[in-house]
C-alpha cells in the first residue's frame, strides 16, 4: 500500500470514530408523574444506571454523551427494583434531541421520538405489539401465582410467545 492509501483509510476511521460520538439529551413531559423519581438505564436487562432526575411540574430533561453510534435503554419511573409496578419506556439514545411526551397513567400511550433508531424502534414495537400485549398479560399473570406449580402452568402458555 502507498502513503496516500494508508492515509486514507486512517482519516476515514478517524472520521468514523467521531461520528460514532455524540451528545444527547432527552426532554420529557409526563403527566401524572409530578414528584416521582425516572430513571436512565442502559445495555440488556437494564443492567446500568445512567442516569436519573426528579420530574417537576410533569417536565424532566437529561443530557449525556455517548462513546457508540447509539445505546439501547430503559427509562423507568417508579422503583427499578418494584418489576410490577414500575413504569418502563424503550429508548434508543443516539446522539440527537429525544422527546418524550404522554400520561404516565396510560403507559402504553407514552410518544417517544428523536433520531432513526427511534424511529426503527417505534416500527419494530408497533409490529410486534399483537405478540407482546398477551405475553405482557401472562407475564402479570405468572408474578401473582403463589405456588411454582402455578407459574409453571403460565409459563407453558408462554413458550410459544419466545419462539
């Protein structure tokens, strides 16, 4: 290879590697979420904390920087740890401004919109929502059995849903 290709290929990853950084930040606007606690999680499973904010007179906003093109994530309002009854949203944070807006009593009714990845987000829930409402219910359903015996009879109906 000549100079002139090495130093091609260098400044295009050079360039890539800036692009793939980026500042990003999150305004919301919830109802009927005034004084709660949301929080920012990021990677499988919620796995880590990010951020978190109090929301005040329904409106919140967090700002960040990301070292990938774009990160999945959770916010969750309520307590993370309390599965049933905290609240969670889908994110894809990705160096843009992303809006949330909707009542957080009617969380499946919650907007979330800002950049493509979002955007591709949105389209996959939206077609995945005949599959993921009854598995959502079974899932309910299979956390309020007291006896494994019960959770097992739930989760038979659920192995269809994983496949």
């Amino acid at each position: 290879m000549n100079k002139k290709s090495i130093l091609l290929i260098l400044s295009s990853t050079f360039a890539l590697g800036a692009n793939a950084q980026g500042k990003y930040t999150i305004n919301g606007n919830l109802l009927n979420a005034d004084g709660q606690k949301i929080y920012l999680y990021s990677g499988d499973m919620g796995n880590m904390d990010i951020d978190s904010t109090i929301i005040t007179n329904g409106k919140f906003s967090l700002n960040g920087e990301l070292d990938t093109p774009f990160k999945c994530g959770n916010l969750i309002l309520g307590n993370p740890k309390d599965y049933l009854n905290a609240k969670s949203w889908q994110i894809a944070l990705e160096p843009t401004t992303i809006t949330i807006t909707g009542d957080a009593n009617k969380q499946d009714a919650v907007s979330i919109k800002g950049g493509k990845a979002q955007d591709d987000l949105n389209k996959m829930k939206e077609e995945m929502e005949p599959f993921q409402k009854p598995l959502t219910e079974l899932n309910k359903q299979y956390y309020a059995q007291q006896t494994q015996a019960a959770r097992d009879s739930i989760s038979a109906l659920m192995e269809p849903y994983s496949k």
